[in-house]
C-alpha cells in the first residue's frame, strides 16, 4: 500500500514538473502582493517579463495569510475573491490562467516537502515570512535558479536573497489607491451629506468692497490750544450773528398776532442755545468734528443668490470694527452749525399739523433695515423671500477712527431659515495716520476746507445737480464722538 502512495507522489510530482516546464518564468507571490495589489490579471506582469509565459505560484503559508483575512473589515472581500479564484486549483485543477498574453500568467499552488528547520539558524518557523521563503526553498519540481520571490517588503526579500532564491520588490504601480482612513471617510460622508444638502439650500454670494485706496489716508487731528479755539468760535460768531427783525403794528401802535405773523418771538431764546449751548459743544469736539469731516470711505456691500432655491426669511447683519456705518454721508461744517433763523406763526401753524404718515408695505422679496442704518456700527436687513437671482446692493458710508492704528475691517453675515449654517465676508482696509493741525485741513479765514475729502467725488456731484439728498449736514446739536 506504500509502495502505492509512494507511486502515486511520484506520477503527480513528474506531471507536475512537465506543467511547469511550458513556462518560461516561475514566481512566488507574497501575501501582500495578493492582498494589497491590484487585481492579479491586471498587473504589471510586464516588468518581471515581457514575453512569458509565466506561472505565479503561491505557498501554504501565502495561502493561510490570505484567507485569515476573511473577516477583515478593509480586506475581507479581496481575500473571499481571491480564494473563489483558486479554488479550482486547490481541488485538483489545472493553473487558472489570468491574462492569455502580454504576457501569458497562470495561477497556481506550490506543493512543498517537509521543512528541517534545524538547518536554517535565520529563519524561525513562527514567523510568517521565515515561513514564506523555506517554503519556496521545499517546493517541489523547480531548480532552485528558477525560484523568484515577488514581494512588496523588504524582509522576506532579504531572507530569499541569502538562500540563493531570486527577487523582485514590486513598484508603487503594482499597489492599489491607498483605502481612505476613517477620518477620510467621515470627511467624504460629511462632504456627500453637504452636497445633498446644497440641493436644497440657497446658494448665497457676499461681497464687500471699499470705494478708495489701500492703505487709505486718515486724518488725526491735534488738539487746538485754548486762544486757537476761542478764535474759531468768534469767527463762526461773526458769520452768525442773530437776525434782526421788528414788529408790525397797526392803527394806534397796537400790534397783534395777527398782524405781525412774520415776528419770531422765540428767536431770542433760541439764538441764545445756539451761542451758549450749541456751539460751546460744537467747538469742544472741533478737532473730532474735523477729523470726521475728512475721514469717511464708501463701501458697498452685496449679496446676490446665485443658486436656484430661494432664502427663506432671509437676514443680513453688517458690522464694522470700530467708528459707525451711515447710509448717507455726514457733512460737517467747519463754519460751524448755523444759527437760528426767525420763523413765522404760519411755521408755527404748519408744525402743529401733524399729517397722519403710514408706512409703506415692505414686498416678500424686498429687502427691509430693521436695525441701524444712522451712524451705527451694526446694520441689519431681512427679507420674507430672497428669490434666485435676486441681488440687494447696499452703498454705504464708513467713519473711520484715526486714533486706532490697526486696520479697519466690516463683515457681513448672511442666514437663512432653509440655509445651514452662515454666508460670511471680510473687507480690511489698512490706515496711513498723518497727524496734522485744524489749519492744515481747513482755510484759517473762510473756516472752509483746504484739501479734498476722502468722499469729495460724493460732494461735488450733490453741488453740481443741487441736490443733497446723498449727504446728511451735521446740525451740531449732537455730538457723535
């Protein structure tokens, strides 16, 4: 019965070597050539021969790498294909062949005879590439010149080289695209996730931009000295004096309300705020009135949907970073606010009538403030139904502080109702502060300006159509410094 077996061995072993002797090039492949290659057929087989045929060969310990991958979550389903492709062959099959030319590759399993490990001081039967290449070196029915070890790692490639075995380490070219990293797949979820989510949002656009040089030229003003001040004010005096006016009197030098209609009798009271109330507070923040005077920008803020879904309840909050924004720009007058005029008792009469005002109804797709617009550093503006292709342009003014070196900036926010998250966008403008003196800025004599303002363009087209509806005249009532 032995002498069977024995004769059995010996008729699978020579059919064996006459399989293999049909190819020209014998190789064994890695488990890391099976389990993070490219398919098999699709390899570069080309680099190890351009003609062939070849036959790639795989070891027990290659074959029980693989297949304890199964389970693997990243491998399972490269080792259950590969081990589908082999099956024929560990039952009994001939070599399955991969690519019929350019090379010609086949596939097929290494018998091996019984390893004596005592004669190998270097290579430990528990380690898996050890394992790898004493098998190479048991298989049966090739020469040992024949033996090529493909493998992507140094290691088992290190070891078949000193026991004579061929190598070739396999080329970036041979490697499938790295698999993504959990943290790159929770990235691409979250990226698939935002770009569902874009179907049905707003696409929103904000833009911001200042109508003027960078960095821009402010002004800061020094402080005039007492005589300086008290100079200006008997000027701004002089070119205000208070109105005279007389009374009309009737037969017997009897007057009455009637008659002298024209008579302001509040005129005193008023011209003595103006003297002693209004202009003392005017002249106290000269030097700021000034600097104000020449240190406002343009800007202009706008946002457009550019998508195809509307903005439900749509809302805008511009913000600056210092000073105040203004939808107009504020003149100030060096001359200083100008003094009480008389008004007539028909002023008096009209004044009292209130008419009864009702505001307009603002439309779902117009664009409403609801907070700012008047020297305030934060406006805000909404909208019912910001349809597509709808486009709000603001031209707004911006005081800037000379007394602040660092660069000035406005951000304006867009939200939605169907909008996830926040549309934001930044403009900054840099400050080139010159320190100068109230009489470098403004005509000692005519109190009236002596260089061009950052918004002169804005002044001197309101003179030129007399119309002012683009500009605010500070009254110097108040004091916004």
């Amino acid at each position: 019965m032995a002498k069977n077996v024995d004769t059995d061995a010996d008729q699978d072993s020579l059919s064996a070597s006459r399989a293999f002797a049909d190819y020209k090039v014998k190789v064994f492949l890695d488990a890391n050539v099976v389990l993070e290659g490219k398919p098999l057929a699709g390899l570069p087989w080309e680099d190890i021969d351009p003609e062939g045929p070849i036959l790639a060969l795989l070891t027990p310990q290659v074959l029980s790498e693989v297949d304890s991958k199964k389970r693997d979550g990243r491998l399972a389903r490269i080792a259950r294909s590969f081990n589908q492709l082999i099956a024929s062959v560990a039952l009994g099959g001939p070599p399955v062949v991969l690519r019929e030319a350019s090379p010609r590759v086949a596939l097929a399993l290494a018998t091996c005879n019984r390893i004596d490990w005592d004669q190998y001081d270097d290579l430990d039967p528990d380690d898996g590439d050890s394992r790898v290449v004493a098998e190479i070196l048991h298989a049966r029915d090739l020469a040992s010149e024949e033996k090529l070890l493909v493998s992507q790692d140094i290691k088992p490639l290190a070891f078949a080289t000193r026991h004579g075995i061929g190598a070739f380490r396999i080329t970036d070219t041979w490697l499938r695209s790295p698999e993504p990293s959990p943290q790159d797949k929770t990235i691409q979820r979250l990226q698939h996730r935002v770009r569902e989510l874009e179907v049905t949002e707003p696409e929103l656009e904000v833009e911001i931009t200042f109508g003027t040089s960078d960095p821009v030229t402010l002004y800061r003003v020094a402080d005039l000295s007492p005589d300086e001040r008290e100079a200006i004010k008997r000027k701004i005096l002089g070119k205000n004096r208070k109105p005279s006016q007389s009374r009309q009197t009737g037969a017997f030098g009897i007057s009455s309300p009637l008659m002298d209609y024209n008579y302001d009798s509040s005129l005193d009271r008023r011209y003595a705020t103006y003297r002693d109330t209004t202009l003392p507070a005017f002249m106290n923040a000269y030097e700021r009135k000034i600097e104000r005077l020449y240190n406002q920008i343009p800007f202009t803020v706008r946002i457009a949907n550019v998508g195809h879904v509307r903005a439900d309840k749509f809302v805008a909050a511009i913000e600056s970073s210092e000073g105040w924004l203004h939808h107009k720009f504020v003149f100030v007058p060096p001359q200083g606010p100008p003094s009480p005029s008389p008004r007539s008792s028909l002023d008096y009469l009209q004044r009292g009538i209130n008419p009864i005002h009702v505001p307009s109804r603002v439309g779902r797709h117009e664009v409403e403030f609801v907070e700012g617009k008047d020297r305030t550093p934060l406006i805000v503006v909404n909208c019912e139904d910001f349809r597509h292709g709808q486009e709000w342009v603001f031209n707004g003014v911006f005081a800037l502080d000379a007394h602040q070196d660092a660069p000035a900036s406005i951000i304006a926010r867009v939200t939605a109702s169907n909008l996830h998250g926040a549309v934001e966008a930044k403009a900054t403008i840099a400050k080139h502060i010159e320190i100068v003196g109230v009489f470098d800025l403004i005509n000692t004599e005519t109190l009236r300006v002596e260089r061009d303002l950052l918004m002169q363009d804005v002044l001197d087209r309101a003179i030129e159509s007399e119309s002012y509806r683009s500009i605010e005249f500070d009254k110097g009532d108040d004091d916004d410094d």
